[in-house]
C-alpha cells in the first residue's frame, strides 16, 4: 500500500511539473531583438520573410585531402568555427584514411563566416617524426534551410606549406 502511494505521489508531481512547463522552450538567441532585427529583412509588404526569421539546419562537408606515407601517431580533430573562433558543432576526430567529416548545425542567422580547421589534439601524447601543417579554409556563407557547405583541407608535412 504504501508503495503505492509513493507511485500516486510521484506521479501527481510529474504531472504538476509538466503542466507547469512551456510547451516550446526557445534558444535564447530565438528572443533577443538584436537577432530577430537581423535575421530577416522586410519583404515588399514591410513584413520580415518567414524563411528569413526561421531556424535553419545547415550541414558542413569538410573534405581532408591527404595521403600520408609514414605513420600519424597524434590525435588530431576536424572542426567548424565562426568568425568569433567559436565552435558551431562538436569536433570530430580525424582518422587517417577518412576523407569527408560531416558536421550539421542548427541556425537563425542569414548569413555568416564558417572556418573549417585540421588542429593537432591539445595535449598531444606523443613526440611525433611527423606533423600536420593546415592552412584553415574560411567561407563566407549566405545560409539555406537543408543545404551543404563545401570546405576542403590540404594538410602538409611541412610549415612552410601551409599559408595562413
């Protein structure tokens, strides 16, 4: 009996809790007026465009371009970074032989710089004969719901290679 009061109990409180609860909870950059001021423009009608104001799911091909001869023994990561040098969706590990990273990201803004980036691990555990050098690929992008963004990646053994 009394484990079923506990059940009753528990369950009024989750119904009371989720009765309590927005039904669409937003980022909090879908509620700041400097985002919405920029995220559209007015269309003829002097009204913002739906597709303009709406969130959008953009996904980022990053392509590695490289062939190595001898073995890689650090860690290195595949990453997109806005303008601000922030990343925009997790990283991912670079595995030798992987060509295409895949990254998606959710987004209001209507345009924006993308940077694409091969970085050495930072706490690398080895001292290696071999290390990757890579120019970062920046794009500026005019965001569309569901499109990809190109971005390819030339890694080189050499620091003098690479142009930064």
């Amino acid at each position: 009996m009394k484990t079923v009061k506990i059940f009753l109990a528990t369950l009024m409180l989750s119904v009371a809790f989720f009765s309590c609860q927005k039904t669409n909870i937003e980022p909090r950059s879908a509620t700041s007026n400097e985002v919405s001021l920029k995220a559209g423009s007015p269309n003829s009608a002097g009204t913002e465009t739906p597709e303009e104001n709406s969130t959008k799911i953009v996904v980022y091909v990053v392509n590695v371009n490289f062939q190595l001869d001898k073995p890689l023994c650090d860690l290195y990561y595949v990453e997109i970074l806005d303008a601000n040098g922030q990343m925009v969706a997790p990283k991912q590990s670079y595995i030798p032989g992987t060509k295409t990273y895949y990254f998606k990201e959710q987004i209001r803004q209507r345009s924006g710089i993308r940077v694409a980036h091969l970085i050495l691990s930072p706490n690398p555990t080895f001292t290696c004969e071999t290390r990757l050098y890579t120019s970062p690929a920046p794009k500026r992008i005019e965001f569309k719901n569901m499109e990809k963004y190109l971005f390819d990646l030339y890694p080189q053994t050499h620091p003098h290679d690479v142009m930064d």
